[in-house]
C-alpha cells in the first residue's frame, strides 16, 4: 500500500504542475534556502537567491518524467526528473527571514521561456579551451589512392580552424598526438594502452578543458578495382563506366580534461565522387583535393563536426585550474583572453584523490567558497575568497568553476 501511495503521489505531481507555452514574461514569486556557513550572511543570500530563481522557473515551466520499475507486479524503483528551459529577468528581493543558521529568501522576478537556456548563463559569455588532437586512420593503405595518407593530421587543423571561426573558443592545436593506440575499440576500451591518463596528460599540459580527437575510420574507394594502372583503367574512368564512390567515416569524441570523461561522440559519413585527375591531388585537404566532388563533401562534414563541438559544449560551464592560492588570494590559469573580467565570481572546488583508485580522474567537492576577480591578466587572474585557503583547504590545482 505504502508503494502504491508513493506512485499515486508523482502522478499527481506531474498533473497538477503549471505548464505554461506562452513566449511572454509573467511575474511570479519564488523561495530559497540556504545555510549560513561561519557567519557569512552574505555568501548565504547569495546562494538562497540562486535557489529561489531555480524556484521561479520550475513554477513557470516544469517538465515531469516518471520511470518505475517493476518486479512481479509491485514497484521496485521509481525515478522522477524534473526539467525547466527559462530565464529570469528583474529578479529582486522582497522578504528575508533568518531563523538560526537558516536564511530564508523570496524573490519575485519576470519569467519567460528561453529559446536557449544555455546562451542565459553566465559561462555563455566564456571562451573555454579547448585542444584538438590528431585523427588517426585506422586503415592507412586506404590513403594510398590519391594520395591522402596525411589526413590524420590534416583534418584535426581544418576542425582547428573551423571552431576557432566560429569564436566561442581558445583553440590550441596537438594534431601529431594521438590518444588511441587501440583504433579498432576506440573509445569503448579504457584499458591497458588505451588508459584515458593520456587525455588528463595533455589537458593539464596544455593548459585546456576539453580535448577533442577522433579516428578517421574509413577512406576507401567503392571499387578499389577500378583503381588501376592500365590503359583499360583509365578509360574506363574517363567514360564513367566503373564506380568511383569514395567513403569517408571519422568518428568525433570530446572529453573533459578534468575527468577523461566522454561527453560526446558521433560518427560523421559521407560518400562522393572520388573524380581526380591523375596527379592533381597533393594531400588531404589541398587545393586539387578541394575541386574533387569528394573533398568537397568532407569538407562540408569538417564543418558539420565543428557545429557539433560547439553545440556539445555550449552548456558546459567554464572550468579554470587554480595556480595559487595565498592567504585569502587565488589566482587561477585563465583571463582576460578567456572573457573573464574584474567582479567576476567563480565556485572553488576541491579535487581529491583516493589511495585505493589512484588511476581514476579526482572528484570535485563544493568547498561553499568563491573566489571574486579583483585583477586580470590576458592569461591569469587573482581574486579574493572570504575564507582562508588553508581552512577550506583550496590549493594548488583544485578547479573554480562559473556556470
């Protein structure tokens, strides 16, 4: 009875929400709590504030989904998540009440819906850094006809410059790495060679968040027969009478540097006509590669991944490493170059390491302190905590985060 109540109690959840579909502003009222830490009722307003916003916009907007789960008729699991896609403007405060350590707040602001919720945020405005790799070819042989054995290299720059076009970020290029030494299972086995500590290696030496790599999987011609050297060949070419299809397929992954975690992967396909004329392609990518019906077409899928990329990050908050903390002092390993400015206020996390995992990636911990820029340098900055470091023991590589 006690499980068919809890059930009976999410139905009625999901069906008494107000779901508004209007585009237009309504002012509503929302209420958040937060814990006041060593007497800081500052830093508490703060963060109740941010929790009476999440308030205003599951009130205006909220979607429900429910999943049980259940074993011979009687329900063993139920999970429900809630989703809201708003932005809150004219947020102001208009109650506060302090009971203990608890502070209370109630806001009321101008809710409408978001046509992208992400470009709201404040790490929206950010420039993340990011590093593209080399793009092994998992067949190299494939290369040999036309000459594209340097596509490996070649493509990571194209993407290189494609998403340093589009300028949402700082793109720092690593085309002769290769992350993957297993290209067949790449990259669903982490183990032995194929150990993500590489990812972790080069984001940390370069200084980046996301590291974006991939293995060209396919650069075969449809009828590798067709190919040949003979007169009958070349004729054969000429009057367009044997295939001459070309397959492309790479697939794209982009971890997160902190972690080594996956946060997306996609294989990208396209087939066209390989049409080169005899010598006039120099290598993946040159001038004569470019008039082929072929290169034209990855070309087209060069831009299509770095769309990927920037759409697969756009919710992404801003993650900076710590170089130093002195004091009440922080100074982090991004700037002005990255779009961070004096007043900006950034979470610290801590991240901690386990005896018996070594090997794993660190878990972030909320220290509860922020950092607020005071300077900024093109590649630094330096800004203040309300504690100090070594109390909420920041440190040395620990992570600031802005979402």
């Amino acid at each position: 009875m006690k499980r068919l109540s809890s059930s009976l109690l999410l139905w009625v959840l999901a069906v008494s929400l107000v779901y508004v579909t209007g585009a237009q502003a309504v002012v509503l009222e929302g209420v958040g709590h937060a814990s006041i830490y060593n007497g800081d009722l500052e830093a508490a307003r703060v963060e109740a504030r941010k929790a009476a916003i999440r308030d205003l916009s599951l009130q205006y907007e909220a979607r429900v989904s429910t999943r049980d789960t259940m074993e011979n008729g009687v329900i063993t699991e139920s999970q429900v998540r809630l989703a809201s896609n708003t932005r809150a403007r004219n947020v102001r405060i208009i109650d506060e009440y302090q009971s203990g350590n608890l502070l209370r707040v109630v806001v009321r602001g101008d809710i409408s819906e978001s046509g992208d919720q992400c470009r709201a945020s404040e790490a929206s405005r950010l420039k993340k850094r990011v590093a593209v790799t080399g793009f092994p070819v998992l067949y190299p042989d494939q290369g040999r006809i036309g000459g594209i054995g340097d596509a490996g290299e070649i493509l990571p720059q194209q993407l290189q410059q494609a998403l340093m076009e589009q300028g949402g970020f700082q793109v720092f290029g690593a085309t002769r790495s290769r992350m993957f030494t297993d290209l067949l299972n790449a990259p669903t086995v982490q183990q032995g060679n194929n150990r993500l500590t590489n990812v972790l290696q080069l984001a940390r030496e370069m200084g980046v968040q996301f590291v974006v790599t991939g293995v060209i999987r396919d650069l075969g011609v449809a009828d590798p027969s067709a190919w040949g050297t003979s007169v009958l060949d070349r004729m054969q070419r000429g009057l367009g009478t044997v295939d001459q299809r070309r397959q492309f397929a790479a697939d794209l992954i982009v971890f997160d540097g902190f972690s080594g975690a996956p946060v997306y992967r996609q294989r990208f396909e396209t087939v066209a006509d390989w049409n080169a004329g005899p010598g006039g392609v120099a290598g993946f990518g040159s001038a004569g590669f470019q008039k082929t019906a072929y290169g034209q077409s990855v070309s087209g899928v060069v831009e299509a991944m770095a769309a990927a990329v920037t759409e697969a990050l756009a919710c992404q908050p801003f993650m900076t490493r710590i170089a130093r903390v002195d004091g009440y002092s922080v100074t982090l390993e991004s700037g002005a170059t990255a779009g961070l400015r004096p007043g900006d206020e950034l979470k610290l996390y801590r991240s901690a390491s386990y005896f018996d995992s070594l090997g794993d990636a660190p878990e972030l911990q909320d220290s509860h302190v922020s950092v607020t820029l005071e300077k900024v340098q093109p590649r630094f900055s330096r800004g203040s905590m309300q504690q100090l470091g070594g109390l909420v023991n920041i440190q040395r590589d620990d992570i600031a985060i802005l979402w």
